[in-house]
C-alpha cells in the first residue's frame, strides 16, 4: 500500500497557517447597552472668560475614542480650539493606531469671546464602546455654557453634575442646556386603541422638535393564541418626511403626530385583552439620538371576526410581497442590532470592537430557494470542484503544476506520489476553509465564499506570492535552498513540498470564482449540518483535484501530456505573464478597498521581495555573505509597507448613482429597494465585488451588453448594485437572509409585488431578458 512520504506528513500542518491567514474578526452584537448618558456622563464648565472644561465620566468597562471627540462653540465663542490629552495608544484592528480615555476625560477649549459675550452654545460630538464588544452610534449633545465675566474670572458649572438629569444635561439651572431632551416617554409619546374586534390604532406623537424613524416602527400583539398583527406595507403608511440625518443619511420620518390602523388576524372571535409590543426609535432635531426603545401599551380587544392573517391584511397591503416595517428579530419583537462601520460619513458606524446599524427600511420576503439533499450536494460540489480548473482564478497555478508533470518524465510512482501531494494540500485547504468560514458564522459573521478577499493584508500577500513566483519564472531567482538536487522551490518544481503547496495555492485563488453546481451544494454546506457541511467542502476539493489525480493514476491521461524538450523553457518564462497579471489583478482590488496609498505601500513591499530574492540567489550562487544579510534585511523590512497598509482606512464610499458602461444604476439600499418596490417598479438587483471573477463576467457578458439595457427599458425596470468588495454588514444581512453563499447574487422583483426571483450565478443575456420580461407582466 502507498504511504506518503514523511516530508508530505511533515506539512500537512500548513492549512492552519491558511486558516491564520484568512481569519477575519467576528464579533457578535448581542449585548444589551444601558443608555449612553448613563455610560458616558457629560458635563460643561466655565473656569475662565476664555476657558471652558468639557468633561466626560466614564462608567467601568467602557471607553471613548480620542479621534472621534471634537466640541465646537458658536460665534459667541471665536476661535475655539479643544486640547485633550494623551489617551491610552494601541492598535486597533480597523483604524490603526488609536488613543481612548477610561475613568474620565476631560478637555479644555479655549477661544476668545467678547467682553460682553454672556454665554455660548457648544456641539460636542463623540463615540464610546463596551469593552464586551459593542459600541454606541456616534453622540451628539448640545450644551449652553454661561460664561463668567471678563474681570471676575469665576466660573460655574453647567451642564450636568453627578446624579444629574436623565440625559446628564442639567436641572433648569443657570445655564443649563437650552435643548435639554426629554424623557423618552414624553419625547415620542404612544397609545394604543382598538376601534373594532378586528383594528387596533396606533397613535404615535413625537414631541415639538422630535421625530421618530418610519423604518424602525415594530409591532407585535401579545393578547392570547390565535390573535396577531403586523404593520401596513410602507405604501399605506401615513406619508414620511424625508430627512438628511447626520449619522443615517436619508431617511424617512414623522415629525408630528401620525395614526396607523393595525388589522388584528383571528382564528378566534373571543373578547381578548393583553399587550401591543411597540418598537420604535426617535431624535432630538438637531440633538441627541436615542436608543431603540420597546414599549408594551395595554389593549382590550371585544369580540371580533375570525380573519386570518391573508383576509385581515387584504385592507391595507397591496400585495403578498409588501411585508411589515422592520420585522422584529427577537422574540420580544425587539429590534437588533449588529456589526456596522463607524465612519460618521457613511450611514452606519464601525469601531475597533462592534458597531450598531442605523435603522432599517422594509424587508422583502426573500425569494425561496430548494437547497439540495447531502447526496445531491456532494455530487453538485464534485461537479462545481472540476469546473473551478477552467476557471481564470485557478489556470496561472495550475499552469505551473502541469508545466512541471510535462518536463519531469519520471515513472509512474512518482507521478502517484506528486497527484497525491497536490490533492492532500487541495483537500486539506478546502476542509480548513470550510471549516473557517463555518465557524466565523455560527459566531454570527454571516460569511460566504471569497470572504477573505475583503482583507487587505491577504490580498498584498497573495499578491506578493504571485510576484514572486513570476520573478522565478522569469529568470531572476531561484529558491533551490538546501533541500538537495531532488528539491523544488516551495511552489515551483518537482518536489513533494511544491505539489501541497500548489495544491493549498489553488485553493485561496479559487475562491473569487464561482463555478456551475457551486452554489447549490455551497448552500448546503452554510445551512445544512456541519458534519454534511465539510464533506461538501472536501468534495468540492476533490473536484479540484481530480484532474492531476488523473494524470497521476491513469497512464492514459498522462499520454496525452506533451514530451519534455527545450520548448520547456520559453513556455516557462511565457507563464510568468499570467503570474503577473494576477498580481496586477489582486493589487487593483486592493486599491478599490485601501485606495491609491495602498498601492504606493504594496509596490514599495514589491521592491523589497525582489531585492530579497535577487540577493538571496546571489548568495546561493557563491558570492560574498553580505548578499544573503541584504536578503534578510530587504525580507524584515517587507513588515513596515504591510503594517501601514493594514492601518490606512477605508475610503469614504460614493452615495451616488453610478453609471456603469453607460448603464443607468442605483446604489443598493435596503431603503430604497423598499420604496422602489412600493411604487409597483421592477427591480434587477447585482450583488457585486470587484474581486469575485465570475462578477465580472457576467458585468462585460451580459450587462455591458445593449440587449441588457433595452430589457430593462422594456421592463421599466430599475438596475440596482450593491459593492461587497469590502465588508459591508447590510449586503452581508440581504445575502444571508437569501441563503446565498457569497457573490454574486441576482434577484429580479417583479411589478406590483410578488416573490423574487433569483438567477444562476452564471448568466446569459437570454437569461436576464427572461426574468425582466417574466417581472414585467
């Protein structure tokens, strides 16, 4: 029987490495916060004419970000300038290096106010997190401070003290704020009424200056078995205000008081009584944001008709696919939330730790989908495997590995032994993969396939290892390095430690494309037991595999490989242009993430690799020391380019409509495919990255194409795109709701309602025009 040799066993450690590599941070936002006033307490006071005192307390386990505090005084206060100081420095893994504050902070802003200026208005911006895990949206206060007399110099304080007010911003004190907010309860007040047996009215009345979001209202009846209620789709909704929120964009809102009939489905006409789950979430104009709220408003319903949910909400829904206001995620009927970004110019918000959405407009009823039976998947993911080794991601490695079979001429055992090599490292990846992408879920990071092409740092590194072996291709080094006449370079060559690793190679470069039967077994495996899960995985590997397993064990397969002969060696160096276009690829993927400074940083870390190796094959090749100490030197300072990569930040994401090859296209928004649905349009949703391979052939095969826009024009259809190229917490949401597996994602909403369809992963221009003409109807 066949044994592997003990250098294969030896690295059949080396997908650990890979998972290291490709693991990416999951955190879970399921921790309940205590108001934000009562975390970070906020105080403002006059110590001079021309001095104010900000300060914050801060509660145990929470903390507040030193890039994130600013304070601006109004023109009573001219020429205001905030010195904090030094905070707590250590990396955070989004923004790099990063001070925070514990216990307190307190700043001092300074400016140069009139003689006569008897107070000023400050707007005090900051962002804290819990050290569990989750961090508030990003704060806004408004304090009134009086200030003291030129020639008395005195100064009291004015904005709340210890054991303050709700909101920590004064009593009715002098000067105290002018805006100070109200209890939530009097700021958004509500009631409940039921007009009949079988309509409740729900009154809501945001006080003067406040309003509440239209698309975090939640309902939920709790009166006894058999009775229950929903929203009215967003189309018979009292009409909203559209409003530019400093934090969330735009969105849609109610300033005054607004009324919203509630139908009540009944399998029972028994009187009933119990209680209205109200969810719901407000601001202060030009002030502060509250948290989400949940209130339980008591209801006393008499006898009604039985109705069920279809025949109650017939009256005020227009279709079957115009669903509730942000349907409760919890069991309480409370609203959740989850991982976000905070950048204040984007509409949500992401820290070193956790983040909060901003609210959530109407979600559809995802499309449904037949997920396979395990049998059926692994003969879909075998399938999907062998497909992947035509596949544009795969064919630059893979060239290698065959270049390598055709000039070795050895007999049929070594052969056997190479095939195997290359498939351990194949399965063994994909199974560490799986298993990665897996485990990040069900820790409640909704990942799919290519995950970990969204992270900077691996994709310099994948990049740099493409550079790398081009420049070997090409003749300028040579990794031959002590491991004997018989051994290969780590990826390049003959050797057994050459075959896994390509094997482990293929795997990470597969992973932007998406093959025929990959998405039925894919799904699968992200829903189905983890047991079956990872046997779709290796299976999906074998695919991958088989070819060279082939060429290994059956001599008829490896008859039909050409026979060494010095043509070997142009064709070598031929192959080192697919290397570097890869190269090129994954780098401008990186610039789409990072921006044009990442690219700067990743070339100067490709200067650095290539003087290392130049270096190092000097050396080898018998000239003095010094060569190999600069390979060394060039190789640890390949560190400083990737470590200030990793720091750079996001760039701010454009908010407009593109235009893509002359196509009208929207920006994909869970908001604005709600109201485009409601207006009765067609909708052709694109689920997009710039790194998914099979994205960007559909783009240039289909929906470049003129057929394309005069379907959409036929239809009157609106062509939406969603960007997955970094993480994006929502499309992760809208891709998990509809069990996809990654991208792309197509779905296709028909008019007036209805269920969506979603469409292959590969498409054709007919394929396209059908679904439009089908949603068009």
């Amino acid at each position: 029987m066949f044994r592997l040799p003990f250098r294969l066993r030896r690295w059949l450690a080396a997908p650990a490495l890979l998972a290291g590599l490709l693991a990416a941070p999951a955190h879970s936002a399921d921790v309940d916060l205590p108001p934000v006033d009562e975390v970070f307490v906020l105080s403002a006071t006059a110590t001079a004419h021309d001095r104010i005192e900000v300060r914050w307390k801060i509660a145990d386990g929470y903390y507040l970000y030193r890039h994130r505090t600013s304070v601006q005084a109004d023109a009573a206060f001219p020429g205001a300038r905030l010195a904090l100081p030094d905070g707590d420095k250590h990396r955070d893994e989004f923004f790099g290096d990063v001070e925070t504050y514990r216990k307190q902070l307190v700043g001092a802003l300074t400016g140069t106010p009139g003689v006569d200026a008897a107070a000023t208005i400050l707007t005090v911006k900051y962002q804290g997190c819990a050290d569990a895990g989750v961090c508030y949206p990003p704060q806004t206060r408004k304090l009134r401070v009086a200030l003291p007399q030129a020639a008395a110099g005195g100064g009291f304080g004015l904005g709340r003290k210890a054991g303050g007010g709700l909101f920590g911003l004064g009593n009715g004190a002098a000067g105290t704020v002018d805006t100070a907010p109200l209890p939530p309860e009097q700021a958004f007040a509500s009631e409940v009424i039921a007009l009949d047996g079988n309509t409740l009215l729900l009154r809501l009345t945001p006080a003067r200056g406040y309003y509440l979001y239209r698309d975090k209202l939640s309902v939920k009846l709790d009166a006894g078995n058999g009775l229950s209620t929903a929203l009215p789709p967003i189309a018979r909704l009292p009409k909203a205000t559209s409003h530019r929120d400093e934090h969330f964009g735009d969105v849609a809102v109610y300033f005054g008081q607004v009324e919203i009939p509630l139908p009540v489905a009944r399998t029972t006409p028994r009187a009933a009584s119990g209680a209205l789950t109200l969810g719901l979430q407000g601001c202060q104009a030009d002030g502060i944001c509250y948290p989400p709220m949940t209130r339980r408003l008591a209801v006393s319903l008499p006898a009604g008709t039985v109705k069920p949910a279809a025949d109650a909400t017939a009256s005020t829904a227009g279709s079957p696919a115009d669903t509730a206001i942000a349907a409760p995620d919890a069991a309480d009927g409370s609203t959740q939330t989850s991982a976000a970004s905070p950048d204040a110019s984007d509409a949500t918000a992401q820290t070193g730790n956790a983040a909060i959405l901003p609210p959530q407009p109407a979600r559809e009823a995802p499309p449904t989908q037949k997920t396979p039976g395990l049998l059926a998947a692994l003969l879909l993911a075998l399938g999907g495997g062998l497909v992947l080794n035509l596949m544009p991601c795969v064919l630059p490695v893979l060239s290698l590995k065959a270049l390598s079979l055709a000039q070795s001429g050895e007999s049929r055992q070594h052969a056997r032994r190479h095939a195997l090599a290359y498939a351990a490292g194949v399965l063994l990846s994909m199974l560490a993969l799986g298993a990665l992408a897996l485990a990040l879920r069900k820790a409640g990071l909704a990942l799919g396939w290519g995950f970990q092409l969204q992270q900077p740092l691996v994709l310099a590194g994948l990049a740099l290892v493409m550079f790398a072996l081009g420049l070997s291709l090409s003749g300028l080094w040579h990794a031959n390095v002590g491991i004997g006449q018989r051994g290969g370079a780590l990826l390049q060559g003959d050797g057994i430690r050459a075959d896994f690793f390509t094997g482990v190679l293929a795997v990470v470069l597969a992973t932007p494309c998406t093959a025929p039967f990959m998405g039925a077994a894919l799904a699968y495996a992200f829903t189905g037991p983890t047991a079956g899960a990872l046997l779709v995985f290796l299976m999906l590997g074998l695919g991958l595999a088989l070819p060279f397993l082939l060429i290994g064990f059956v001599p008829a397969f490896a008859r039909l490989l050409p026979k060494p002969g010095a043509w070997m060696d142009t064709l070598k160096q031929l192959l080192a242009f697919p290397l570097y276009a890869t190269a090129a690829w994954l780098v401008w993927v990186l610039a789409k993430l990072r921006g044009a400074d990442a690219v700067g940083l990743w070339l100067a870390a490709a200067i650095l690799l290539a003087l290392a190796t130049w270096a190092w094959t000097r050396g080898r090749s018998g000239g003095a020391r010094g060569w190999q100490a600069l390979a060394l030197l060039a190789l640890l300072s390949l560190g400083m380019p990737l470590a200030k990569l990793h720091a750079l930040p996001r760039p701010q994401a454009a908010t407009a409509a593109a235009a893509n090859d002359g196509l009208a296209t929207v920006a994909w928004s869970e908001r604005q495919l709600a109201d485009l649905r409601a207006q009765g349009r067609v909708v052709f949703v694109n689920m997009t990255a710039d790194w998914c391979v099979t994205c960007k052939a559909n783009e240039k095969t289909v929906f470049s194409r003129d057929r394309f826009s005069k379907a959409l024009a036929a239809a009157n259809a609106v062509y939406m795109t969603g960007d997955y190229t970094d993480v994006d917490p929502a499309i992760t949401a809208y891709l998990q709701r509809h069990r996809a597996v990654g991208v792309p994602l197509y779905v296709v909403y028909p008019r007036g309602g209805g269920e969506g369809r979603i469409l292959p992963t590969l498409l054709t221009p007919g394929m396209a025009e059908d679904a439009l003409r089908e949603a068009a109807r």
